[in-house]
C-alpha cells in the first residue's frame, strides 16, 4: 500500500489535526486583534480570563531566555521533526486503538499551530489564563508553585496536553486479547 494510500485511509485523523490547527490559528488572529493593551478579560470570575500574551520559549516558557540560534533550532527544527515524524507514522501505524491516533492528532495538529507562530511570529501567542481565586486554594497553590494562576497557553497546548494523556492512558492501559477481554 503506498503512502498517500495509507494516508487517504486515515483521513479523518489527519481532519482532526488540521480542524485543531485552524480553531489555533483562528483564535490567535482574534486574540492578537482585540486583546493586546486590555489587560484580563473576565470570562468566567475567580477562574479563567482572555490575557494576550507572547511566549519566546516553549512549554511553560521554557527555554524562552535560550539565545540565539539555539533556541530557534530546539524550538523550530526539533518541533517540524517531530510534526514529520507523527504525520508519517500515523499514516503508517496498524495501532488498532482509535484514542492512540486521536491523540497523535491532536499533537500533530497543537504542535503545527505553534510552529506557525514560531516561524511567522517569532513568539507563541497565549490568551487562556486560568486561575484560582478562592483564596485557600489559591494561597496552596502560591505556596506550592509560587503562583495561583496556570501559565497562559492557547488551543495549540490544549490540544497536545489532551493528546499526551490520552497516549500515556493508552500505554497504561491493560493489553487487551483479540476479543477485548483484558490480558492476565
């Protein structure tokens, strides 16, 4: 089978990663239009705003204070690798288990939506900010992390988180027999 045949196959995988691509895509052009200057926006109080901003670095803005080129090449070439490397074996895979490819293609899709910012915009658009409030909750969470809110992130990161976990449940999940029964 060749590999565009095996492509056409998995189609609705490959749908799912360019409808989280364009959501990314479409929601950081109306982030970057209306909300740089207005501070939060409330949209659900004591726990989540609409906040622009830019990430140099990669997740949680790690490596955002890495120079030049170095973090141009951890955070533009070792993503497109990995964006190759997914696509490809998510064409060419027999995993039977559909989650497993669900959360290939949400990490193929979150991973090219970031990797376009990085190439067209030097930096990450973030806009989701979720926070805690109450303030037992939140004076925890300082004390734990030094913060109560969640770094900003965007459709992209959802998207690879939900797709992250949904692989780690597959891999903890019990070997099923060819009938679905789980294996001793």
């Amino acid at each position: 089978m060749t590999f565009w045949k095996q492509v056409r196959e998995r189609r609705g995988y490959y749908i799912v990663s360019l409808t989280v691509l364009a959501l990314d895509q479409i929601t950081k052009i109306v982030a970057h239009a209306s909300l740089p200057g207005r501070g939060p926006v409330e949209v659900v109080p004591g726990l989540f705003n609409l906040w622009y901003s830019r990430n140099p670095g990669g997740l949680f803005g790690y490596f955002g204070q890495l120079g030049a080129p170095w973090r141009t090449i951890l955070l533009t070439a070792f993503p497109l690798l990995a964006i190759v490397v997914i696509g490809v074996f998510l064409a060419k895979t027999d995993e039977p288990d559909r989650s497993t490819k669900f959360g290939l293609a949400l990490i193929l899709g979150g991973a090219t939506g970031n990797l376009i910012d990085r190439v067209f915009r030097g930096e990450v658009v973030d806009f989701l900010d979720v926070y805690a409030s109450n303030e037992r909750v939140a004076a925890w969470l300082v004390e734990q992390f030094g913060t109560a809110h969640w770094p900003t992130f965007n459709i992209a990161d959802s998207a690879i988180v939900v797709g992250a976990i949904l692989l780690v449940l597959d891999i903890l999940r019990p070997e099923r027999t060819a009938d679905g029964v789980p294996e001793a």
